[in-house]
C-alpha cells in the first residue's frame, strides 16, 4: 500500500485498518436505505463543516473573489452577502437539511454562489451538466428526488414540468418574477446563521454513468470536500495572492470541488470564464498564477498563437486532470512555456487521490503520489489481493476524500467496496520503482472524451434499440483533440438501410451532444470471444487511425 512520501518513507508497507471512511460507508448506505443512523456527535452538530472551513480562511471582505469574462467581480464580502440571500430564499422556498436541491444551469458567479447557499442552508447540491437532455434529468430527477430544481429562464418551460412530475417545486437562476430565485433572493437579509451540519452530512451528489447504464448518484460529505481542498491547498501551495484562470465547467468534480474549493480555501481569487476560449486564455496568462485543464485544454493551448515563455511567465502552476495527459503534450508544453505541467488523479467518486509533486520532479505520463491521508494500493481485480511494486492492478484508494457510497443504491456501493473500506477505482495501474503511480488502463468500459465521461453501455443501449440496427458497440478511439473519440461500430438488421444520420438524430433528444459518436461505422458482425463477448480491443485496434490528423 503506497501512502503520501511525507508520511511513509519509501519501500515501507503498512497494515491497513479499519478507519473512519469505512465506518462512515456503512452509514450513509443505512441512511440511503432509511436504516439505522448512527448519534450525531457534538463535533458533528457545532457547525456547518465545509462553509466554516472556507469562512475560517477568508481574507478581508473587499479582497477579490473572481473577475468574469463580462468584465463583473465579486469580493469575498459580496460572496457572504449573496450566498446568505441565496440561503434565506431556498429556506423559503421550503428547502430543508438533507433536501437534494437540483441546478441545471449556465457557468455565472451565481451558480457558484447557489453552489455555497445550498451548503450553508444544509442542503445537498445536485448540479447537472448544461448538455444533458430532458431524458436524462427526467432520470435524475426521478432517482434523487429533489425538493428544489433550479434552471434557466431560457429552459424554465421544458423543465418546470419535468421537476413538477418529481415532486419538486421549481425556479429559476436569473430572470425576474415569481419564478426567480435571484429576484427572491434580492429581498432577503444579508445575514444568515448556516444551518448546522457535521463532518459526515452530505453536501453533494453528483451522477456518475455506470457501466451497467443507470448513472449513480456518489454521495459526498462536507469532510470529503474540505479535507481534499485542504490538502489540495497545501500540497499545490496555493496562497491569497494566487489568481487561477478558471475555464472548466462547474458541474463537475474537476470545475466545482478542485478548482472552486481550492480557491476558497486558500482566500485566492480567479478569473471566472463561461467557456474555454484560447485566445483569451492566452491574454489572461500574464496577470494570472495558475490554470486547471483537461489535457484538451493544453493541446488546443498549444495550437493558439502567442503561447510561448514570456506569455507563461507569471504562472506558477499548471494542472492537468479528468483524463490521460500524453507524455508529448506534457514535453511540448514544457517546451513551449518552460512549466512542467502537473498531472494529477482523481474521480467524482474520490474528489483528487494522487498528484505529482508541487516541487520536486512531475514526471510525464504519471499521476505522481497518493495525496497526504489518503491510502493508495495496487490490487488483483478479481480477488483483492495487494501486488508488488511493478505490477499492474486495480487501483484502490481509502481516505476522507473518498464518498460514502451511491445515493440508494447499497448494493453497488457495497460491490465497489472492499471489506477493508478501500474503493475499488475501475482504473488500472502501477506503482514504478520511484513510487509514481501510473494509470495504464481502466477495467471499466469508459470513454474519457475533452475531460467528459461516457459509458458505452448507455449509448449502446439506445442504438441497439433502434428500429434497423441489430447490435452495436461504443469504442473510444485516439482522438487529436479529444483524446478519445467517440465511435459506434453498428450492424445493421437485415435488409436495413438506416444511415449515420438517421442514427445521430434518433439520440439527439435523449443523450448529452458531447456523447454522441463522432464518427458511426457499418459492419457485417462484430468480433466475438469464445465466450460471445464482443472484443473491443479488437475494434479499437482496427479503428485506431480513424481520426489521425
Ligand atoms: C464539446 N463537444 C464535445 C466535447 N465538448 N464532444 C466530445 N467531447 C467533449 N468533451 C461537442 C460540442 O457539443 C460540439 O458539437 C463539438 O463537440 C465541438 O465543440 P467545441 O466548441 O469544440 O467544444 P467546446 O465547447 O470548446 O468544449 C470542449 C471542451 C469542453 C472545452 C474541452 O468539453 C470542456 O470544457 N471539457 C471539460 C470537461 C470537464 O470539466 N471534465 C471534468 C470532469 P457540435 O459542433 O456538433 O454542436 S470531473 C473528472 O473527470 C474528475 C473527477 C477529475 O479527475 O477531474
Ligand atoms: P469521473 O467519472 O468524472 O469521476 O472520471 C474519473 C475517471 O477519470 C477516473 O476513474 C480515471 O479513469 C479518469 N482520470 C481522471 N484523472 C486522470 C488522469 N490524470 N489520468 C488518467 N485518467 C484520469
């Protein structure tokens, strides 16, 4: 078992025991099920865990909190001020601790703030990806059950029925009236006493498709988020006079809990844009001190005249997550920008699990160590065996970042777990001799597209289903920009004529953009095992120049 540097010296291995994520597992699923609960502790009921960490590190009021690409800013004392207002009106609105409170909407300084109000009135934040379709939060919205959903005006008329149906009442950000959280928000109080809530109460749930197709809701505590931001803090030694080019989305891990929660927690400030534009990425450069990408973010960087060592000058930290960083992006970079960039792992399941060092070597193609507290090992997929240094396994991780199971769903949380507490990650790896960790592959069926996660299950499921296809499988190929893209090999039915076309436009309304194939491909049959699995590696292998540039 590999642990961060700082705490074991190298070649030493440790019994593991039985902690607090373990217990805390066997609690959230007894509550997911409306079993047993355990006592609330004094800790536990003093206060509200992830809001008092980031207030306890908040520079003065009028200090900067983000500056946006429409040329607004927000202070920390606007960020108290507002996120209290946000806090009184979803009290209003009926909105009680533990209640799920689901937000479709657009990046804004609002959004993030609604993020901080769920949190301080003790509600559990659902943000949903702006892509998704009616279909799949009809899915969501029917599997969490929230009391609230929060959208745009422009989609207010598609979802408001949609969370009607669910139970939940509905607003939306922006917009005026009745019907607008923001415009209840503006007459409420600038004060609020945050609703109590402990280490172990939920703070999030965000979905996570699953290979068997149902997305899973991954339960995160205010401990998970404020323990990995902490840690994230001071292992990317981030200060308040950092200023971060936030150009992810915030309905994600990647946007939300490591590039939002690392700012608050350090009292920094960050340039606050609504989409990744290059150019402009490329402008902000020298008045900023780090950045947050997927690697697409680096190779379209690279691409983007003006990139060069003067431009990077001023940054200290460049970060790269959600999906493989290519040793050749990681070289270029270095050579065009003089910065090593720093790769580092993560999951929505996990918050961050290993990052390569602040200072010390970061070495291309690894994810460098196991984060402080958290506990990483290699194992054999199947019986959960620990291997030796050097062997390729299943990755397992134990720690206070790691969530405490799937929203009512004890079974899948009880089979993604070992009886020791570790969770079994679904990527494959290595430990090398140096004790970097390498990902080198994933025992998972999962497409990692621009940083996007899509199960080819869910996609498979709806193609096969088509009138004209009899079967079909979703593969993800090397892709220049992408990294991987997505590709659906299908065999029509007999006497079939149906087209790419027809096929792209059948899942329009049902699946996300982002997740349809770039590219669908007629076969005969698809290669099968002895055992009548189909061969993916087979496709992908045939495929794999597909999208060459
Ligand atoms: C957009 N499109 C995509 C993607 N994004 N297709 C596949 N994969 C994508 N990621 C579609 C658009 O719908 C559009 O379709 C076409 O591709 C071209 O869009 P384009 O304008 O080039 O895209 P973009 O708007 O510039 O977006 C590319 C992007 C974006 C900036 C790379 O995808 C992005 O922000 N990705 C970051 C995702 C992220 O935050 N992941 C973290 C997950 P058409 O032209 O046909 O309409 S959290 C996570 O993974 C963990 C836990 C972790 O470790 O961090
Ligand atoms: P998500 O479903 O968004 O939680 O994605 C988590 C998955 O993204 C992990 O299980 C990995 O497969 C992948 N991932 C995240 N960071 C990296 C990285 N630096 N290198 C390779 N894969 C990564």
């Amino acid at each position: 078992m590999l642990r961060h540097p700082s705490t074991l010296r190298p070649g030493l291995s440790r019994r593991c025991g039985l902690d607090g994520v373990a217990r805390n597992r066997e609690l959230f699923t007894a509550n997911a099920c409306g079993r047993k609960r355990r006592p609330a502790t004094q800790e536990d009921l003093m206060s509200n865990h992830l809001f008092d960490a980031f207030r306890s590190r908040m520079p003065a009021p009028g200090r900067l909190l983000m500056q946006t690409d429409d040329g607004r800013t927000l202070t920390y004392g606007d960020l108290l001020a507002r996120s209290a207002q946000l806090a009184h009106a979803l009290l209003q609105l009926g909105v009680e601790p533990g209640d799920r409170v689901a937000v479709q909407v657009e990046k804004s300084p609002e959004a993030m703030l609604l993020y901080l109000a769920c949190v301080r009135a003790g509600a559990v934040f659902l943000p949903l990806n702006t892509a998704y379709t009616l279909a799949e939060l009809d899915y969501f919205f029917g599997d969490a059950e929230p009391s609230l959903v929060v959208c745009d005006p422009a989609r207010a008329d598609d979802i408001g029925p949609l969370a009607e149906r669910s139970g939940a009442a509905h607003v939306t950000l922006g917009g005026n009236g009745l019907g607008s959280l923001t415009d209840q928000a503006s007459r409420q109080s600038s004060d609020f006493h945050d609703v109590e809530r402990g280490p172990h109460d939920l703070a999030a749930i965000l979905y996570t498709s699953g290979t068997t197709g149902r997305s899973k809701g991954a339960m995160l505590s205010h401990e998970n988020l404020a323990s990995n931001a902490r840690v994230l803090v001071e292992q990317w030694r981030f200060t308040k006079v950092d200023v971060l080019i936030h150009a992810l989305p915030i309905f994600h891990t990647h946007g939300l809990f490591v590039a939002t929660n690392v700012i608050l927690m350090a009292g920094a400030s960050m340039f606050f844009e609504r989409k990744f534009d290059p150019a402009r990425i490329i402008s902000l450069l020298p008045r900023a001190t780090a950045l947050m990408g997927v690697p697409t973010f680096y190779t379209r960087l690279l691409q983007q005249e003006g990139l060069d060592r003067e431009a990077a000058k001023n940054i200290r930290l460049f970060v790269s997550g959600s999906a493989p960083l290519l040793a050749e992006t990681h070289k270029a970079w270095r050579e065009a920008t003089g910065h090593a960039i720093l790769e580092r792992y993560g999951m929505t399941e996990t918050n961050m699990n290993t990052s390569n060092p602040c200072e010390g070597e970061r070495r291309a193609g690894t994810v460098g160590f196991p984060l402080p507290g958290v506990s990483l090992r290699i194992a054999d997929p199947d019986s959960g065996r620990p291997l030796a240094q050097g062997e390729v396994g299943m990755i397992e991780v134990k720690g206070p970042n790691v969530f405490s199971g799937y929203w009512r769903m004890p079974e899948k949380t009880k089979a993604e777990f070992r009886a020791d507490g570790f969770f079994i990650t679904g990527d494959l790896g290595m430990v090398d001799a140096d004790f970097y960790v390498h990902i080198v592959g994933r025992g998972k069926d999962l497409i990692i597209s621009g940083g996007y996660n899509i199960y080819p299950k869910e996609l498979e499921s709806e193609i096969d289903a088509l009138a004209g296809v009899l079967e079909s499988a979703v593969i993800g190929v090397a892709h220049p920009d992408f990294g991987e893209g997505v590709t659906a090999i299908v065999v029509r039915s007999p006497a079939s004529a149906i087209s790419a076309a027809e096929i792209l436009a059948a899942i329009a309304g049902r699946v996300a953009k982002y997740k349809h194939p770039k590219r669908v491909i007629f076969v005969e049959e698809l290669p099968r095992n002895t055992m009548g699995k189909v061969q993916k590696n087979l496709l992908r292998d045939a495929y794999k120049d597909l999208y060459a540039s």
